[in-house]
C-alpha cells in the first residue's frame, strides 16, 4: 500500500506537470544555448528540423520527447519505438558512414558516450552541429533527456518526462527503504557478457538501479565502469541474485542455460533459482525506459515487492 508520504509527492508532482501542460512554464524561445557533456556551448539558432542520432538511447529519446518527425537518420540498431525501424540508417555506432551524413545536411547531430570521439570530432571540422550527452548515472540520464528536449524545441514534453521518471523512482526508493527496515540487502551480480565475464562497475546506470533497488552490486569491487569479472571472484563474493539479459552471449542466454553452467553451481543464486533475464535494451540505454528498468531489478530483488513495484511502473 503506497503511504501517505508517496501520496502527497504524487500530488506535488502531479501539480508541477499540470502547470507545466496549462503553459504555467513560459515557453522556450530561439536562438538558445545548451552545454553539453564534452563541455561545449550548443548554440541553436532555430529549432532543429533535420536531426541524426548517433545511438539508439539518444533515438528513444528524442522519439519520447516530440522530435521523432525531426529525425532523418538513426544507427543500425535503433529499434525503438518501432517508427524507429523506419528511418533511414546512417552506419552503426562505432562507425557512421560520415560522408552520408554530409549529404543529408542535418541540422543537428546528437551523440552518447558510446561513440568515437573522432566521429564527433570529425563532423566538427565539417561544420556539422554535434551536441555530446553521456549518462553515467541515472540522474545525470534524466537531465540530458531534459537538456535533449530543451535543445530539439520539446521542453515541456521533457519536463513532464523527467517529473515522471523522478516521481516513480522516488516511491520505489521509499518503498525499497521502508522493505529494509526489517530486511537485508541481497548482493547481486548483473551479467553484461559471459565470456569472458563482464558485469557493471561503479558509476553508471546499471550500478544505480541496482543500488536504488536495495541490492549491493558486487561488480563495484572490480575497476571501470564495465569491467571484466573473474569467475573465481564471482564465486567468492556468492551473489543471492543473478541478472542477465538474453544477448549476454552469442548464442539467447536463458535462466535454465545460466543453472546448467557447470562452474556456476556454488552460487547461492543458482541453488536458490535466484535468476532473472531482463530486456538488454531496458537496463543498457539511458533512455525513459531506465524507470522500466528500475521496476524489474527491483522485482528481482525483492520479489514480494512485485505487486507494489508494479502498481507505481505500470
């Protein structure tokens, strides 16, 4: 049951958006200046009407925010929403064919931290307009869908996006801290790639969710944001939840494939059938999708939470 405290966030934050819809917010206006992660001043002289998108977290959210018109070019993967199939494919995310771009003469480019620096560099020097935004963590994710719809010319759509994902999260946080009052937190291990092992470090927004959920993430003991991950360390360290995705390996990775793994059998999350597969694309792009992400680690978690969790991330 959701307390009266949540209760009383619900209707402050439900104000701030009906504000925001009725135009309590004054309008935004061009030209306007935006500061990116790369720490340049975006100057936007107009709204942008030809936009590429480099990544397809930056693809789900200019589609979420209004600018999914503007869009005349997406990366090979960018397969959400389904407009996003789409539109025209420009190369993937490690290598955009930048002649091509060129041609399309887009008003702006946006770019993640999963692409070359030289590719942002490179459409620089061709006096292409390039704005760089890296999610390292959930809350810095939910700013750049705001400065995102701040510089496409979808303020308000943002705001009210950024007010909801804050809204859900900070009920399952409350939900999660009154759950450990008379519970411990459980040690998890999230799976990026299983062999070699790869799971999330400090400092991104896997490793947050996690952290939001209740769980200790046990991949914060390794160095870098997504490390490499001994099976002798995983075996010491013993997690009580086990999460992947199914394309944690070449071949679909399956929770019946992750308890046959002969090495593996020591885990108390493999003898307790603590092994959850989560969608790849909800939990490793900083897109809206992250607070979907957050309701299924935090099921994972704590499983008698679910009926909670799904009443707030429905």
């Amino acid at each position: 049951m959701i307390s009266k405290k949540n209760i009383t966030l619900i209707i402050s934050l439900l104000i701030i958006s009906i504000l925001i819809t009725s135009g309590g917010i004054i309008a935004q206006k061009f030209p306007l200046t935006v500061l990116d992660d790369l720490d340049e001043k975006i100057v936007m002289e107009e709204k942008p009407e030809k936009i590429i998108s480099l990544s397809p977290n930056t693809t789900e959210i200019l589609f979420a925010v209004g600018a999914g018109d503007n869009i005349i070019g997406v990366t090979t993967f960018a397969d959400y929403p389904e407009k996003a199939t789409k539109v025209e494919k420009i190369g993937t995310i490690t290598e955009p064919n930048i002649e091509k771009i060129i041609t399309m003469e887009p008003d702006l480019v946006i770019a993640a931290s999963v692409n070359k620096m030289e590719t942002v560099e490179r459409l620089k020097e061709l006096n292409i307009k390039v704005a760089g935004f890296s999610s390292d963590s959930v809350e810095i994710a939910v700013e750049n869908i705001q400065k995102i719809g701040l510089i496409t010319g979808n303020q308000e759509k943002a705001d009210q996006i950024a007010i909801d994902m804050k809204n859900k999260m900070n009920l399952i946080k409350n939900l999660v801290e009154e759950h450990l009052k008379t519970n411990e937190k459980p040690k998890v291990f999230y799976e990026l790639w299983n062999d070699p092992l790869f799971t999330a470090g400090k400092n991104n927004f896997v490793d947050d969710l996690i952290q939001m959920a209740g769980g200790i993430n046990i991949g914060r003991l390794a160095e870098g944001q997504w490390p490499q991950y001994s099976l002798e360390k995983l075996l010491i360290e013993d997690p009580d939840v086990y999460i992947s995705t199914p394309h944690s390996a070449q071949m679909e990775v399956s929770v019946e494939g992750i308890k046959s793994r002969e090495r593996f059998q020591p885990i108390s999350a493999i003898q307790n059938d603590r092994i959850y597969i989560i969608d790849a694309n909800i939990l490793n792009r900083a897109s809206p999708r992250l607070i979907t992400g957050l309701k299924h680690i935090t099921k994972s978690v704590f499983p008698e939470l679910s009926e909670q969790v799904d009443e707030i991330v429905n």
